[in-house]
C-alpha cells in the first residue's frame, strides 16, 4: 500500500489535479445526472448492498468492495446510483451507511483511478467523487454512517457527509482527512465538511497536519459522535435512527437548516445541467457572493419557492451562506499572487482561504481595490503599515475588522484609506452620519472598542439577512 501510495505521490498528483480541475470545468454537460451515472457504471458484480425495511422507512447501504471499498468510478457511480434511487424512494426516510468488511469502512479515494489515467477518465472520476458528496450531504433522508472500520480521506468525508456518526470502539481503527500526508490538497468542500463538523481549528490542525485520529481521539474531537462495541455499531445506528426520524418535519428542518452551511446552493430549485456537480462546485461560490451583496440578497436569486421563503428557513441560511459563501469568487492563490513555495499546500491553501473569507466584504473585497503590489504576499496588501504587518496581529485583528465592514452602506474599503488612528474602530474612516455607531443606536460608553468587537459580529450577521438588513428593524 505505501508504495502504492508513495507512486502516485511521485507520479505527480499536482499534475493530475490541474488535469483534473481543467476537465471539470470545461467539460462536457452532464443532461441527466441520472443517465450520466448508469452510462458509465461498467462493474459486473455489485460493490453496494442496499436493503430497506419498508417498516420503518430506513435503508442500510453496506459497501462491499474487498479487499477496502476504495472510491473507484464504478463503485461510486453504483454508490450513486443506489443513492438516487432511494431518494426518490419516498418511503425511504433514513439511510445508514455501513461496511461488510472487516476492519475497514472504506480507505478513500482509490488510488489506481489517481494516475496513468486519460484526462477524460480523470474528469468522470472526480465528477463522481464530488456527485457522492453532493448526493449524500444534500440528501433530504436522514443519513446515519455506522463505521465499523478505518475511514481514511475519502472514507473520512463520506462519514462526514452524514448526519451522525457511530464509530466501532476499537483504538486501531482511525479516520480523518489525511490527504495532505499524501501531498494532496483535500478539495475546498471536503475543508467545509470538516469544518462544520469538528470547528475552525481542529479543521485547521488536521488538514495542515494531515491527520488520522484513532477512534477515541475521533470521538474527543467531535469527528464521530459515539464509540459503541464493534459488533453493535449497526443496531446502534438502527436505534439512534428512530430518534432522528421522530423529529417532526425532520427531512427539512431540523436537518437542512443546520446543515446548509456547505451545500446551500445546490438546495436552490436548480434544474438541468445546472447540477452537474464540477459545474455547481466551482460556480457557486461565485453566485452566492451576489446573494451576499447588500441590496441584492433577494430570493429570485436562488430559485426558491413559497414555502422556502419561510423566515426560519432563510435566517439560518442566508446567514451561514453570506458568511460561509461570501468568498469572492476568485479568492485562489492566483489571486494572492502567491508563487513558489507559497503554494506549500497544506499550510496556504487552508490559511489563505480563511483570511480571504475575512476580506470577503461584498463588492469591495478585491484585491485591485488594495493597490496590492509585489508585497502583496504579505498581510500589508490591506495598506496597512508598521506594526500592522505583523501576521498574527492581522490574522486576529482584520477578522473583526471585515465583520465590522459587513454592515451593509458601511462597508467600503475605499472609506479605509487608514492612517494613523486606524486602530481605533475610525479606521473605517467614517465621518459624520457615516459613523456606524450612530447606525446602531450605541452612544457613550458604547464606543468603547470591547463592547465594538464583540457586539459588532451579532449586528453584522443579523444584517445579512435579505430584506431586513435595515438598522431600524433592531433595538440594540
Ligand atoms: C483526484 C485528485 C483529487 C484529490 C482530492 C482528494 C484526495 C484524496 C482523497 C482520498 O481519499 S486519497 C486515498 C487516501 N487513502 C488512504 O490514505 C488509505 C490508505 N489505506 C490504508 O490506510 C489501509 O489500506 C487501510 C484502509 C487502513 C486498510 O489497511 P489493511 O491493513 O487492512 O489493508 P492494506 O494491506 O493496507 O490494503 C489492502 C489492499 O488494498 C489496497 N488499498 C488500500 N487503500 C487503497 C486505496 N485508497 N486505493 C486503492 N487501493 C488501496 C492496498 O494497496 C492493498 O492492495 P494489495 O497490496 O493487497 O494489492
């Protein structure tokens, strides 16, 4: 296996990921995800086992690919497959996800698809990697992953895909996104899942470090939810179902609205060849940037219908998705001008992105409007100077800052042009009725910075909210 892994390492995955990258964003459409998946399922015996208990409405979805249930094409286009029939399945309410293997869940990506391969396979295989994430974090049923094994990388997403984790209590098994081990840069939607899942800065140490947690150390972090004896993982689950789908409502809800935070665009009523994945991936982030934009966080954007517009439903969505989405489309390393060592994947590509979220104040975040120059590599291309430069000073403080600059009329950059005070909440360089403050009805001792930092993120999340992003709506 090592050698396995160490020639696909030497064999250039950087080069396979441009390919890959490239393919998916130019290539063909995909006119029926449906047809799309059956066309190209070539494999004779089957790799997932499916059966539903029409009684209690939940399926339990055995992978059984020995000798690891690796993510080959045909196992994820079968996985798939059986996915989407479920779905469509309306008596089928949850789904656990379980190994007939001993020992193993499933051991990720499967390598062999990851080198010697034509650009035109490269392109399907990771089409349907990114389908499988799609298909099971957007599902409307209740989704449950008994892992009764290890789960490295693509195994580690798919568990993390689901709504709840039962992991066998055994200290040899492990899980977790390892790919920077590998020399490879785990996608920007696998970073969100664990984000979402374990919090800002478990994610950040486990991607940067590569990291694979044995299951007790998974279960300390919040990667799993519950260690159980190896031979009641499944009943486990079974039961812990029962509750799920005895929430009211649950296939909306309760799951969705707390879940939307990665996926929110694919939820929007989108049809056709708009669902092509490598197509949805890439541009939402480009489409949710314009829900982002004060003034144009109107639900025609997204396609949503009556019910959708429920209250509930959009202030726990358009928050998470103008925070979480409200990176420029473009905010990639090409855009840092970073070269050379600086794309050291695992330490760049996982800190940039959050520090470019910070910047992300709709409309003004680019970098053009920073007159950034050569020293942009630094945090300096905001125009601060001095002292400022200092990385830690910047990677804290212009986080507070841009939620500061999310007030919808208040958040320009241009108005920055800082100076000397800029340490002060002026550096907005707000003057007159411009001042923020008198906005949000704080006087006195209210302009005390303490009282700005902390209650300034509330305020700005609450204004993000389309059609209420109006001051007067809020007693502060
Ligand atoms: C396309 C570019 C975009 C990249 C973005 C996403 C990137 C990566 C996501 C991934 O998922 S990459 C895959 C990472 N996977 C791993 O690191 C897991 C490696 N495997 C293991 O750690 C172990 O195999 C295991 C799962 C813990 C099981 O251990 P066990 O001791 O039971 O079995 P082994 O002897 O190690 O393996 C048996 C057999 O299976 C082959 N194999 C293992 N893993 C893979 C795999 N991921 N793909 C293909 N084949 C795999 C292994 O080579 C052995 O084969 P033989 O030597 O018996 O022929």
């Amino acid at each position: 296996m090592a050698n396995v892994l160490r020639n696909s390492a030497k064999f250039g995955f950087s080069g396979v990921l441009s390919q890959l990258s490239i393919h998916s964003r130019h290539g063909r459409e995909c006119v029926s995800p449906c047809f799309s998946l059956q066309q190209r399922n070539n494999s004779t015996s089957p790799k997932i086992k499916v059966d539903l208990d029409s009684s209690t409405g939940v399926a339990v979805l055995r992978m059984q690919s020995p000798p690891v249930n690796s993510l080959s094409l045909d196992f994820l286009t079968e996985f798939c497959i059986n996915l989407e029939k479920l779905e469509m399945d309306r008596s089928c309410r949850g789904l656990i996800i379980t190994s007939t293997l001993s020992k193993v869940f499933s051991a990720g990506l499967d390598i062999m698809e990851m080198y010697g391969k034509s650009p035109e396979r490269c392109g399907e295989f990771w089409k349907a990697v990114q389908e499988m994430w799609l298909k099971l974090y957007g599902s409307n049923m209740a989704t449950i992953a008994a892992i009764n094994g290890s789960s490295p990388a693509g195994g580690c997403l798919m568990s993390i895909g689901c709504d709840y984790r039962i992991m066998a209590d055994n200290p040899r098994y492990s899980i977790g996104l390892n790919e920077t081990q590998l020399g490879i840069v785990a996608p920007f939607w696998f970073k969100d899942t664990l984000v979402n899942t374990v919090g800002n800065r478990a994610a950040e140490l486990s991607l940067e470090l590569g990291l694979l947690y044995s299951a007790p150390d998974a279960l300390k972090i919040g990667l799993v939810d519950q260690l159980v004896p190896e031979d009641q993982v499944l009943s486990t689950a079974q039961d812990t179902m029962s509750k799920w789908l005895a929430v009211p409502g649950q296939n909306t809800l309760s799951h969705w609205l707390y879940r939307v935070r990665t996926l929110s665009l694919s939820h929007t009523g989108c049809t056709g060849s708009e669902h092509s994945p490598s197509h949805w991936l890439y541009r939402v982030r480009t489409l949710s940037l314009t829900l982002a934009v004060p003034g144009q966080n109107t639900l025609s954007h997204t396609g949503c219908t009556r019910s959708e517009h429920s209250p509930s439903h959009w202030l726990y969505r358009v928050r998470t998705l103008s925070l979480t989405l409200a990176v420029p489309g473009q905010n990639t390393l090409s855009h840092t001008g970073c070269t050379g060592s600086e794309y050291s994947p695992s330490h760049w590509l996982y800190r940039v992105r959050i520090l470019s979220l910070t910047l992300a104040v709709p409309g003004q975040n680019t970098l053009p409007h920073t007159g950034c120059t050569g020293s942009e590599h630094s945090l300096s291309h905001t125009g601060c100077t001095g002292s400022e430069h200092s990385l830690s000073h910047w990677l804290y403080r212009v986080r507070i800052l841009s939620l500061t600059l999310a007030v919808p009329g208040q958040n320009t950059l241009p108005h920055t042009g800082c100076t000397g005070s800029e340490h002060s909440l002026s550096h907005t360089g707000c003057t007159g009725s411009e001042h923020t403050l008198p906005h949000t009805g704080c006087t006195g001792s209210e302009y005390s910075l303490s009282h700005w930092l902390y209650r300034v993120r509330t305020l700005s999340l609450t204004l993000a909210v389309p059609g209420q992003n109006t001051l007067s709506q809020y007693t502060l």
